[in-house]
C-alpha cells in the first residue's frame, strides 16, 4: 500500500498533487492506494467547503502504524537573497525524483510531488478520476474571445519574490491580444478587491469552489499565476487551447535562471519572461540545462551562504522588500490622487 496525508492546511492544489502522484505510482507498481485523512480534502485557509464537487476515490482505510516506511521526496534547495525565507529555508528549484518510482510497498509518501514525470502516461485516467460532477461544471464563461486570469493575491502579498507585479498581468494580456484581438477578460481570484484595485476595468470575481475551479476548466485561454490551484483544471480540460504562466514560476520576479521549482515546467505551456517574451516548455527546459551547467550560484546548492556573502544576501532582501512597500505606497496614493481628480 502507498498513502499520502493530503495534510490540514494545504491548498487543494496541492493537495491534488499529492492525491495523483499517489495514486499513479501505487497503480504501476500493483500497490494499493490509501489518503490517510480524506476529511481534510479542500478544508483549508480557502475554503471549509470539502471536495463536494467530484467523487474522488480515497483508497482503503489505513493508518499511520499500517506502513512499514515512510519516504520524503528528495529536496534540492538554492540559498539566495531574496528574503528572509529564501536566506533561511533556500528556494525550492527541485526536479523529479526518480527515487519515488522505486518506493516500496508500504510506504508513506511526503512531498512537493508536482512533476507531470509522476503522472503524465495516467492523463487520461486522471481525467476520470478528477471529472467534476455536472452539477457543477460551469461552462458559461468558455468563449473564444474571452481570456480568464487566475490571480492569487492576499496571502502572495506581503512576499515581493513571489506575488506577481502588475506588469506581468498587462504584458500577458497584450500577449493574448495577440493571438486574438478582440480578447476579453475576467479574473478568478482569493482577493477581488485587491484584483480590482490591481486591474481596474477587469471583471473579477471569487465564486464558490467548485465554480471557480470549473471556469478555470473550461477555459479557452488561461492567463494564469504560479499557484498549484490553477494546474488540474487546465490539466484535464477539454476546452483550453493556450495556457501562458509566469517563467521560474515562484522566482518570476528575481530569478537569474533558475526555476522555483523545475517541477513546475509543464508540457503545452508558455512561460512567459519579466520583458514579456514567451517561451515553450520545451525552450525553458533548455534554457535551465544550460544555465544549471554554468551557473557559480547552483553549483552552490543546499549549501548555506556564511560570512561575507550572506551578509550581502541579506542586503539584497532588504532592498526587495523596501522597494516592494515603497512601490505599493507609490500606487495606493496614485489611486487616491486619481479618485480624487474624478470627483473634481
């Protein structure tokens, strides 16, 4: 038996990861199948709603005392000066595992667990296995002239490395005007007023779970953040015919090529840069080969900086993080300063 515990507290995109990688791995290796504690499925700091829009099989029963192992998935960690996390914790750059191909029957599994190496020959099984019930499947924004935008703001905020800048947002929706000039918008996000003082004039809305996950879905164009949430929706879609995501996923903002994490370069997606170029995932994957070979900086990995260097690492944070507070004053008293000319 292989289980996972989907773990209270986790996004149900993550959560999903864990759920798939599972579950395909104990399917070829002949292994049962078991999730430890199903009632903490889509109960978490987004929602208290469960899973109640699709029949996921938990497995058989088990507890913790019924495995015999428990497994890790390996860990490759860069140390930058980005913030305090990065400095403390390291960025997560992980690629595949190949070891977890290799767990032994009565394991449980603990990980990140994001790369379609895990779960890619199971797509269509996935398919069945994540269907949202058709009750719920909302299909009324799948237009071709319409492009959804999936922005994770509140608890992105307070970290500049990671939550995404306007400009991202603006340079990808010129980049799908360019593919269709008459594309419309419309966000699905955790925050809509943070969304609409982000990206005035473009529809923003927080459904319930199950219709935000099904828009998302049934899509045709995605613009999306580097949030695990949006990953299966587009994953299992029938409908979506160009998926645009930000370059180094959870580093878009500072990385010097290294992505945060490799598991997240997926098959069919277009990642595009801080100048707004866009590149396949099969362009990045080259790109990061190369840049693994000759950077002094990932040669360095899992290795803590001491001294000298992590004294200007720690500079280096300091100064992300004071322009990100200045730059967020800047546009709160542009806002103020253009709603007050309008009532003049």
């Amino acid at each position: 038996m292989l289980g996972i515990e989907t773990q209270e507290g986790f996004g149900l995109g993550n959560q999903l990861f864990f759920y798939v990688t599972a579950r395909c791995i104990a399917q070829d290796k002949g292994y049962q199948f078991s999730v430890l504690d199903p009632e903490h499925f889509a109960n978490n700091m987004h929602s208290d709603c469960g899973l109640y829009f699709m029949d996921l099989d938990m497995g058989v029963p088990s507890k913790k005392e019924d495995y015999k192992k428990i497994y890790y998935e390996k860990e490759t960690r860069l140390f930058a000066g980005n913030s305090t996390h990065d400095l403390t914790h390291g960025v997560y750059v992980t690629d595949a595992d190949r070891h977890l191909f290799e767990v032994e029957d009565g394991t449980l599994l603990y990980g990140n667990l994001q790369a379609e190496a895990y779960f890619i020959t199971h797509k269509a099984e996935i398919k069945e296995w994540l269907k949202v019930k058709p009750e719920y499947d909302c299909k009324e924004y799948s237009r071709e002239n319409l492009c959804i935008l999936h922005l994770r703001c509140s608890d992105y905020m307070g970290s500049p490395e990671l939550y995404l800048r306007k400009r991202y947002w603006i340079q990808g929706m010129r980049q799908m005007r360019r593919i269709n000039p008459d594309m419309q918008f419309m966000i699905i996000t955790n925050d809509v007023q943070e969304a609409n003082k982000f990206l005035p004039g473009v529809p923003a809305y927080n459904f319930d779970l199950a219709k935000d996950y099904s828009i998302l879905k049934n899509a045709r164009y995605l613009l999306l953040a580097n949030s695990s949430f949006s990953y299966f929706p587009a994953f299992t879609s029938d409908t979506v015919q160009y998926i645009l995501a930000p370059k180094y996923w959870a580093r878009h903002n500072v990385s010097d090529g290294y992505w945060a994490s490799e598991q997240n370069i997926y098959k069919g997606w277009h990642y595009m840069d801080r100048n707004g170029r866009v590149f396949t995932d099969e362009e990045c994957r080259e790109e990061l080969a190369a840049y693994k070979k000759r950077s002094k900086k990932y040669a360095g990995v899992n290795q803590k900086p001491a001294g000298m260097r992590l004294r200007m690492m720690k500079l280096r944070a300091r100064y992300i993080y004071k322009k990100a507070y200045l730059g967020k004053i800047g546009r709160g008293a542009a806002r103020r300063v253009k709603k007050f000319s309008h009532r003049g």
